[in-house]
C-alpha cells in the first residue's frame, strides 16, 4: 500500500479517536453535573430540615425501583455526591477541573486530600496528566503534593530568576520504589534500573518530560562527556540534565553540573529554546549544605533525593509544615 495512502487512512483514524475522546469528555462532563446537582439537591433539603438522615437510604431504594437497570446511586453514593457538593460549593474557580476529572478520580481527592490546596492540585496534575485512577492513587500515596510544594520552596535563586514559570515542574524528592536495588548500589546500576523502567520513570517525573538519551555525549574541545539522563520538558521548553549520585551529595557535584549545562547551550540548545536546566539526583542531602552551595550557584540547577520505598505521608506532611512555618516566622521577623 503507498505511504500516501497510508497517511490518509491514519487521518481516519485519527478523526474517529478524536470524536471518541470528545463523545467521553461529554458524558464525563453530563455525569459530574448530574452527581453535583444531586448532591445540591440533598444537601439543601437536609440543612432545611425537609429531610432526615433516613430520607437519604429510602431515596436509594426508590430510584433502584423506578430505574433498576440504573447502577451507582446507593445510599453511600448518595451521600458521597452530598459531600462532593459541599467540598467545592464555595471554591467556583475549579468547577471547569472537576468536570475534566472522571469521579472516580473526583471521588478519591475529595475523600483522601485535607485542603483545599491539596484538593486543587491533584485537581490540576489529573487534569493535566490524564491520570487514570491507578496512577492517581500512587500520586497521592507517594505524596506528590508535599514533595512538590517542598521543591518550589527550595529552589535556588538562579532557578526563580527563569523568565518561564517552573512552579509545581520538580520534586525535592523523588521516589522510584518500582526499582529493585539493593541499599548499597553504583550510578551505573541506578541508571540502568531508571532507563528499564523508563514509563514509570515518566509517570513520575510527570508527563512533560520527553526522555531523549541516556550517556548523552557532549564534546568539549577535543574531549568527550557523557550525561547521565537528558530530557526534553514541553511546557518549559527547555532540556533537563539529569545527574546521578547514588551518595550523598557534595558541593563540587555541582561543578560536574554546571559545566554541562554550559555546553548544552552553548552547542545543543536551539535559539527558541530556554535555557538548560539541571538536577542533581542524590541518595540524600543535608539541607544547609545544599543551600549554601546553591546561593552562588549561577546556573538553574537543583539539588533532589531520590528513594526506592515510597515514603512515609505524615513524615512529608510534617516536613511541609515545618518548612511553611519557619517561611512565616521569617516574614513576620522582616
């Protein structure tokens, strides 16, 4: 068959996907206004006092009678559309974000996720990732929250200058529990371990990174370097160097760092593009020297851990306070 044909045979095919994809969105879309405006509806007769808690139930077994074929509408699911409505009723500007998420998915932020900043953003990443309800569940379980919050608050002051926005872009840690290493591992079996596992590696650092090559060889002069991982970032348009340090981190990795980032923008980095960003991937990190190390740092780079278990919530969640309230108590000294 010719290639032009072949072509137009894929257009075809892309139409009737594109018209699938937008045939769901609308029931989606159907469906989240119906769970709200019942969720409304019971919610406005309970706080009048027209209904008792027990109303709720017998409303159950009468739509089972009327509509039998009819699947969903419990009285526990009843009530979770009650407490849908009265978690974002006063919060209008994520209307359009909760009709772009499946419930499922709307089901498991408002019931697992405290505040309504936590709730938005799982709001915005599912929406803006596609997550399904399995990739969901593992965001909130690894604390992608905490961890990205933490990461805007620790970036460097050359990473702020950035003419893009790269807030919400990168985690303080990230977390490859889908890799089996032993405790004690090389850079090498780290990076082999990362590259097998290349879609996880992608579901993680977050759907924007396009992975390009790993041992990325650059030449300077008459010698050649290789980097760990380089990737290429959509939203900000700009390459992403990846550096592994399977210990912990020291100033003069930074060195390592900076040299390359120099040179894929000097030889690599296309005029339309920003400038290159680099993150330098450790075992773990001691907090103050990280700081000062990156204070004169005068190119965009930052400093992660990594770890293969996933962590702890209440630990993140603790850090996050700790590190918000220290930001407070600074201000209110200033």
């Amino acid at each position: 068959m010719k290639k032009q044909i072949v072509n137009q045979f894929t257009e075809v095919v892309k139409l009737i996907q594109q018209s699938r994809f937008n045939a769901f969105k609308a029931v989606n879309t159907a469906l989240i206004d119906l769970y709200w405006n019942i969720g409304e509806y019971i919610s406005h007769r309970i706080s009048t006092e027209d209904w008792g808690k027990s109303v709720v139930p017998a409303l159950a077994e009468y739509i089972q009678r009327a509509e039998p074929n009819l699947k969903g509408f419990s009285d526990k699911n009843l009530w979770r559309m009650k407490q849908f409505f009265e978690t974002y009723r006063d919060h209008p500007k994520l209307s359009a974000m909760l009709r772009e998420n499946t419930w499922t998915n709307n089901l498991a932020i408002f019931s697992r996720c405290k505040s309504i900043e936590e709730k938005e953003f799982y709001l915005r990443l599912c929406a803006k990732e596609m997550y399904s309800s399995r990739e969901l569940d593992r965001q909130i379980n690894s604390g992608a929250f905490e961890r990205v919050m933490i990461g805007n608050q620790k970036l460097s002051p050359v990473m702020r200058e950035l003419k893009h926005d790269i807030t919400n872009a990168f985690k303080d840690v990230y977390i490859f529990e889908f890799i089996k290493l032993p405790d004690t591992h090389s850079e090498g079996e780290l990076q082999d371990a990362l590259i097998a596992q290349m879609k996880n590696v992608i579901l993680e650092l977050g759907k924007d990174f396009l992975f390009m090559d790993e041992q990325y060889r650059i030449q300077v002069g008459n010698s050649d370097f290789f980097i760990d991982l380089v990737f290429y970032h959509r939203t900000l348009q700009c390459l992403i160097a990846f550096e592994l340090k399977a210990d912990k981190f020291k100033p003069e990795h930074l060195g390592q760092l900076n040299f390359y980032l120099e040179a894929l923008d000097r030889d690599i980095k296309k005029a339309h593009e920003n400038p290159s960003i680099g993150i330098l991937l450790c075992k773990n990190k001691d907090v103050e020297v990280v700081e000062y190390a990156l204070s004169r740092n005068l190119s965009p780079a930052m400093v992660a851990e990594y770890q293969t278990i996933l962590p702890e919530k209440k630990a993140l969640q603790r850090k996050f306070r700790e590190i918000f309230e220290r930001q407070s108590d600074f201000q209110k000294e200033g």
